[in-house]
C-alpha cells in the first residue's frame, strides 16, 4: 500500500467517524421539553419555545424547533435553540438602555427566565430593505404594505429611504399572522394610541442599534420583529430579538455588487426554509 493510499484511507475513516458523529447528533435534537416546575401555573408551547409561567416569572426554553409560515417543521435542528437563545440574550442586554425588557436572567445556553407581562396583540416588523413577505407583495402589484406607499420601479432587495414599519396581528397557534396598519390597530382597539407611539419609537430605535451592532460584524441586518408586553403600566420588549430566526440579514460585502447585477444576496435567515417549502409546493403566508 502506498503511503497515498494509507493517508486516503485514514481519511476515510475520519470522514465516516464525523459523519457518524453529525449524524448522532442529528438524532439528538430537543424538539420538546415537559417539565414541572414548583408553583407552575401554566405551559405553553410555542412554535420555537415552551414558555413555563410560574407565580410571576416565565421561564422560556428555546427548543431546537424550527417553523416557517407558522407552521412547525416535523424535525429539529440540533444547538438551534442554544444559538437562539444566546444570541437574543446578548441583544437583550445591549438594548436595555433603549427599552426595559422581560430578561432578569439566562441560567442555561436554552433557557431565559423573566417578566411576565400582558403581551400586546400585535407583532412590530421593521424593515430596511424590499424583500420577503414585502417584496412578494409588491410583486403582485400592491404599493400600500400596512399603510406604507412604496414607489414604482422598485427592486427586490433595495433599501428604503428609511425604515418602515409593517404590523402583524398575532395569530393563535396554527393560524396565520395577518398584515394590519396603524390606522386599523388603533380603530380597532388592538393598541392605545399612546401604548402604539411608545411601540413605534421603541421599534425604530431597537431597529437602529440592532443595525449598528450587525455592521460591526459585516452585516446588514434587512428586517427583524419586535413583541412587547405590558407590566403594572410599563412597556417591556419580550420575546427573541435580532435572531435569524426572527431576522433576516444580508452578509454587507458583495450588497451593492449582488444587488446591481440582480443576483440573491447571501443571507442569514430562515429564507432558504420558505424557498425550498414554496418550490416543492409546501406554500404559506409568510409575514416576516
């Protein structure tokens, strides 16, 4: 045996040991979580975390779950939920000076425990670039997305003047989130008028410091979704911030050059989820 073949085979055998490895891992996803905690009062399973009320706490697991056109996918990613959780923890943190948030601590890479608060029913998306639900509306003529005119002659991934901002209502479980205005929250009730300014300002700023924070590690962050809630008067951000799964982000180098020849921009985000499901006839309504 020549000394190429003893290292090809070598090889092999480590290639085999990864893959077995990988794949192990693959199986080990943590798809749901059923505990009982002491003075638990209620369980919720989301379509990413199962969020445990207990007395006046949440205590909030990001499972390895993945959905997309909220709807939950059949198998798992394994470490999603770690990453998630993380990285939402560490924007939690660097945002509080904008906004208070429900976070008072993270003991575990899945988990994060906080306030519980009365969450409004509505989900804020800000958005800086066409693309997405947004741009796949505009493909079919619309030029009004949730009360904001967009211009002709625009193309997908092109950046807005500013930032817009495009509600949703938030859906029970198994139904979808639906488009919805300002003018339509607020006549129908949904959101005070004073609650829906402090909601707006809050979401523009958190949307502004998200951004930054993606430029420093050459990225744009394109769109993102904020919930809120309400405690005793006050106004908390909930939930994940600044995810790739609640997110999309485009990789800055190569924008400009992708975007005047016409081709995808590399992303990290749950597009290339939807993409495939929609090519292969799985085809929803995405809103974010």
């Amino acid at each position: 045996m020549t000394e190429f073949e003893k290292r090809f085979r070598n090889w092999q055998r480590l290639s085999n040991r990864f893959y077995n490895l990988i794949f192990s891992k693959m199986q080990q996803a943590i798809t749901f979580t059923d505990f009982t905690f002491p003075g638990q009062t209620n369980l919720y399973h989301g379509k990413v975390r199962d969020v445990y009320t207990v007395e006046e706490e949440l205590i909030m697991i990001a499972t390895d779950r993945i959905s997309a056109f909220d709807v939950i996918l059949p198998k798992g990613i394994p470490f999603k939920g770690q990453i998630l959780n993380q990285i939402a923890s560490k924007f939690l943190d660097a945002t509080r000076d904008i906004c208070p948030n429900w976070k008072t601590a993270s003991p575990d890479p899945m988990v994060t425990v906080g306030i519980a608060c009365q969450s409004f029913p509505v989900e804020m998306i800000a958005r800086a670039y066409l693309c997405g639900s947004a741009w796949r509306s505009y493909q079919t003529g619309a030029r009004e997305i949730c009360g904001n005119t967009l211009p002709d002659g625009m193309r997908e991934n092109e950046r807005f003047a500013e930032p817009i901002i495009t509600p949703t209502t938030k859906a029970e479980q198994g139904l979808h989130d639906q488009d919805i205005s300002r003018e339509e929250i607020l006549k129908q009730g949904l959101v005070s008028e004073e609650d829906y300014t402090i909601l707006e300002q809050y979401t523009l700023n958190l949307f502004k410091r998200g951004s930054e924070m993606a430029a420093q590690r050459g990225l744009i962050l394109a769109d993102t979704k904020y919930e809120f809630g309400k405690k005793e008067g006050a106004i908390y951000l909930i939930d994940e911030i600044h995810t790739p799964d609640s997110s999309r982000y485009f990789y800055a180098g190569g924008y400009e050059e992708r975007f005047a020849n016409g081709e995808r921009q590399r992303q990290l985000s749950k597009e290339f989820v939807r993409e495939w499901l929609m090519e292969n006839g799985f085809q929803g309504v995405d809103r974010k």
